[in-house]
C-alpha cells in the first residue's frame, strides 16, 4: 500500500488529519507532512497505524498511559511498506506449501519469516515453563506452540500463528487448531516484523476477546503485557523481573533467569 492507497481509504473514511492523528497516536503535523508529500520516506509502523484507523475508524488501542511513552509503533524503524492489493483467503493458506508460515488479516497475506535462534530458545522455555505450570496445579488450560492455525474470530476471516497461546475452553479447540480467541497469547518479535506485533495483531486481539496479550522484544530486552481485562494491569517489564500472568494466577516468568542457559 502506497500514499495514493491511504489517500483512497482516507476520502473514503471521512476522516481529517486531525482525525487521524488522535486515533492513532501520531503527531497530527507527522500526519499533514505524510498525506501532503512532504516526507518522502514515512515509516512503515506510522504507514500502518494509518492505515489500521482508516480501515477501522477506531482508535489504537495502546494502554500504557500511565507510563507517559511515546506509543511503540514511533519507534520503529524505517522500512519499506508494500503487499499485494489482492484480497486472499483461507483457500490460499490452505494451498500453499506445509512449511510456508502464513497469517491472514483482512484480507491481506503476510508471509512469516522464519525464527531465529533466540526466538526459538524462548518459545521452548515458555511452552516448558507454562506448561510446567498447569500440570503442577492440574489446571484445564492448554499451550501450544505455531505453527497453530488460530481462527481469532470463529470464521475463516482472520487466520493467525501466535507463536505461543494458551486456551482454557477446550470448546474452541478443533482438529486443525483453534477457532475463537485464545486466553493468552505471546508473541516474540524479530526487526522485520515488530510492527506486526505491535499493532496490526494487537488490534485483532483485543477486538477478538484475547483476555491478555505479551510481546516479548529480545531487541529492547522488554516485555509489554497487555491485559485486556483490567487496564490497570497492564505494563512493561525488564529481564530482571518476574513477569505475573493474568490468565495464570501464581505463574510468574523471570526472563533473566531463562536467558542464563542461552
């Protein structure tokens, strides 16, 4: 999607820049400069909240302002953002390759790139540790690990690959993976696709009824949980600090004390 794409959505939308601005988060001046032409090279993470207010008329739902930062999707760094104008659905994720990891939102495809070291060292200790967890208190939830097709919605509308989720109703669980929001879901970001987790696939959570969202950033060395539940409780840790699960009540993650087998 280009400028003359978010042009089309915006006439369409009926918003303003002033609009804009106040749903999503950024500057209304960085909003005028982009959709007059004056900054040639937006970054993607601004491109996509643009384009997430002007497709859904709602504001970005980030809940960290009892932390007074700037919202994460400011800090990305710049990067190309284009995909293909055509709509897809569950037919073309079905049809392509088993190894091909593929997520579908709105229409649109996204092509997952394949996992680091580091992202991978952290799903196995996570899955272990929760895991861990629910047998040791004989709990009813259930972790899983991607490749996990996750129908967030209950239709094929919206197919996604949360590197870690959690289900506490077996009632949405099915033969091909998940259909309904997950309790709990992890993500791990990597540099190509930060702003995938950090907004497109916020959004969809909490809209879905995911009851509490973690990105784990190995890059920052932080961990932002958003509950969804209680605000109030939502926050951003350090590697140092015990992480409490919402979902889990007594499990606790120290991500200092799990890199030190890394």
């Amino acid at each position: 999607m280009d400028i003359s794409d978010l042009k089309r959505m915006k006439k369409e939308a009926g918003l303003t820049n002033a609009d804009i601005a106040g749903l999503s988060g950024i500057p209304v001046s960085t909003v005028n400069k982009i959709f007059s032409g004056a900054t040639k090279n937006p970054r993607y993470a601004t491109l996509l909240a643009i384009e997430q207010v002007l497709a859904t008329k709602e504001k970005i739902p980030f809940t960290y302002d009892s932390l007074k930062e700037e919202p994460a999707i400011i800090r990305e760094e710049t990067a190309p953002y284009m995909y293909s104008a055509r709509e897809y659905d569950a037919k073309d994720i079905e049809n392509l390759s088993e190894w091909a990891r593929a997520e579908l939102i709105n229409g649109k495809l996204y092509m997952l790139s394949a996992p680091n070291r580091l992202h991978q060292y952290f799903v196995k200790g996570l899955v272990f540790e929760i895991e861990s967890f629910i047998r040791k208190n004989k709990g009813k939830c259930h972790v899983y690990a991607s490749p996990f097709d996750v129908r967030l919605f209950g239709d094929d509308s919206t197919i996604v690959q949360p590197d870690i989720l959690v289900v506490c109703s077996r009632d949405i669980l099915t033969e091909k993976g998940c259909s309904g929001a997950p309790d709990w879901v992890i993500e791990i970001v990597s540099r190509s696709n930060s702003s995938h987790d950090y907004v497109r696939k916020l959004m969809q959570y909490q809209k879905a009824g995911v009851r509490e969202y973690w990105i784990v950033d190995p890059f920052q060395e932080l961990i932002s949980v958003f509950n969804f539940e209680d605000a109030g409780k939502s926050a951003q840790y350090g590697y140092s600090e015990a992480v409490p699960s919402g979902v889990l009540e007594g499990l606790a993650v120290c991500f200092g004390e799990m890199m030190e087998g890394y």
